[in-house]
C-alpha cells in the first residue's frame, strides 16, 4: 500500500483510494478494456449499454474509449453503420454515452473479399473508420488489408492493430510512423492446446490448471518484456484486449510508459486506466515513476528491461482499476 500512497503523491494515479477511478483529472482519457465474451446483435449493444451505465454510477465517470476482443462482435456483412444493423445498435449506445467504442472484429465481406475487421465508432454515434487484419492467422480463409489503422480524435491519435498484426516489424513500424498516441489492440489468444488437470500449485482450490495459469502469466510477460521499452522511448500506450476464458486465454493488458496494468482474471472482466493525451506529460509522469521504482535484478540478457519491477511491483497497484 506504501507504493500506491507513493504513486498518487507522484501524481501517477487519482487521489481516490479506491484505484484508479474518479473523474482522472480533464487532461487525461479513461480507457476501459472490456474483456468479454462474444455477443451479437440486440445483446451485444445491450450489454454494453448495461456496463455504461453501470460505470457512470459506480465510478461517476464512464469511458472515453471503449474496446473489446478480436471475434467479439457476432456480425458479418458490410462495415457500415448505415447498412448493418448490428453496426447501428452499437453506434447508437456510442451516441447515447458519448464514447469511442471499438467493437472488437466482425467478419466484414466486401467486394467479394472476407477480411476481419475492426470498426471504430465515434461518440457522435458515426463511423470514425475502420481497419482490416493486415496479416491473418487462418490462411484461405480472410483475405488481408493493406492500409493502416491511424484515427483523428478529441482524445488524441489513436492507431488500430488486430492481433498478430502488432507483433509484424513492418506493419508496427508503419503504425508508429503516424506518431499515434495510443494504439488499440484487439486480440484473441487461442487455449493452449494441452491443458492438464494438474490444479494450480499456489491454490489447490483454484478452478483453473496449472498450465492454463502458466500460459496466461507467459503470454502477459512475453508482451510486456516486447513492448514495454518501445512504450517508453516512443512515448505511446498499447492497450490489449483480449476474449476470456474459455474461448481465448483473457490476456488483456495496458502498456505504458510508466506502468503495465494487466487483467486480474481469466473470466470476463474490466481493466480501465487514465492515459495522457499530452505526451511531454506523459513522459514527465515516466520520469517521476522510474525515481519511485527502481528496476528489480532480474536474470535478463537485455539489461534494459523493467518488466520484473513493473509487475512485480505495480501491477497489483494498477490492478485496482479491475472491478
């Protein structure tokens, strides 16, 4: 509790000692990562309404940005607000609440092409754009994009990535070249394919497998250790999201320059966090954590490496956010 005492007099998280809740102060946009089970058409946009409302009064502030998992929403069709009514549904809880919402993926069919494809809807209730998988994992079945994913907001440049895309050299850098603020990543990773029945070794009582924990802790560390220096020298968050268990491995995590917050479950749940929209601030709030949290030894051959400290230090902090 001392680091978190330490972190909100640093100014790195809201006075409120419940976590990360509050109004986050008018500089900075609250993102919320909705990690949830797929949902189709009335039900996907109900749900969501549901959890809006039901954030506005338990937080008293909603989400300025709202995201969900690759595959969540159950439409396919044309990516168009005007002609899908699935697309409408959403756009109309969008307008409702005023929020960004990106809907996850949809099975977008256009031209006589199949991409999965992100879409973007802007608080007004409009389509902001939408972006299509430029490398997806099932061959012959989706045809890929080619352009990139770069938005125009109130909340900053945001960059939309689906999965695997984010972790291609050449599509990543591209993305970055646009200078976004926050990338957007929609993502599902997959079960591993082998669970055993081997109860975890922390909590024989735990519902879930030893293996089933191992991957999820693994496939967080491997994604932090990747992009937590890239965050940090190019001034960006990348915020994930990821389906739950036991239709993915519920991953979802936010990477920052000064802290990683990641999901404290594999089952449906939230993770929402404040991000700057003022990058110079965003990197003076990085300065001030490194002086608070010294990099823990870790046994690593890139030596610039912070995830030890940052999850071994902060992500129970910056877990609070999770309700």
């Amino acid at each position: 509790m001392q680091h978190l005492a330490e972190m909100r007099a640093a100014g790195l998280l809201p006075a409120r000692a419940e976590g990360w809740r509050g109004s986050g102060g008018a500089s900075k946009v609250k993102v919320t990562v909705l990690q949830q089970l797929p949902k189709a058409g009335k039900a996907a946009a109900a749900s969501l309404d549901t959890f809006l409302h039901t954030q506005l009064q338990r937080d008293g502030r909603k989400a300025d940005i709202l995201i969900l998992p690759e595959n969540w929403l159950g439409a396919s069709g044309h990516a168009d607000v005007a002609t899908n009514s699935s697309l409408q549904l959403l756009a109309d809880v969008a307008k409702a609440h005023a929020v960004y919402i990106l809907a996850g993926t949809m099975a977008e069919v256009q031209g006589g092409k199949r991409y999965v494809t992100s879409v973007l809807l802007a608080a007004d209730g409009t389509m902001a754009g939408l972006y299509r998988k430029r490398k997806p994992t099932m061959e012959g079945a989706h045809d890929p994009g080619n352009e990139v994913g770069i938005f125009e907001t109130p909340h900053g440049r945001i960059a939309v990535m689906i999965c695997f895309d984010v972790e291609n050299a050449d599509i990543f850098e591209e993305t970055l070249s646009h200078d976004p603020v926050v990338i957007l990543n929609p993502t599902w990773i997959p079960l591993p394919r082998v669970i055993s029945t081997m109860p975890s070794v922390a909590s024989p009582s735990c519902s879930y497998p030893l293996s089933l924990l191992t991957a999820w802790g693994n496939a967080m560390e491997t994604m932090s250790h990747k992009f937590e220096n890239i965050c940090i020298e190019r001034g960006i968050y990348l915020v994930r999201c990821d389906m739950p268990y036991n239709c993915a491995t519920g991953t979802s995590q936010v990477i920052a320059p000064h802290y990683t917050a990641h999901a404290a479950t594999l089952k449906e749940t939230h993770l929402s966090v404040f991000l700057e929209r003022d990058r110079e601030q965003m990197m003076k709030n990085h300065a001030r954590f490194v002086g608070l949290f010294a990099p823990a030894e870790r046994e690593r051959t890139e030596r610039r490496d912070r995830t030890g400290s940052r999850f071994g230090r902060v992500a129970k902090a910056a877990s609070l956010s999770v309700t």
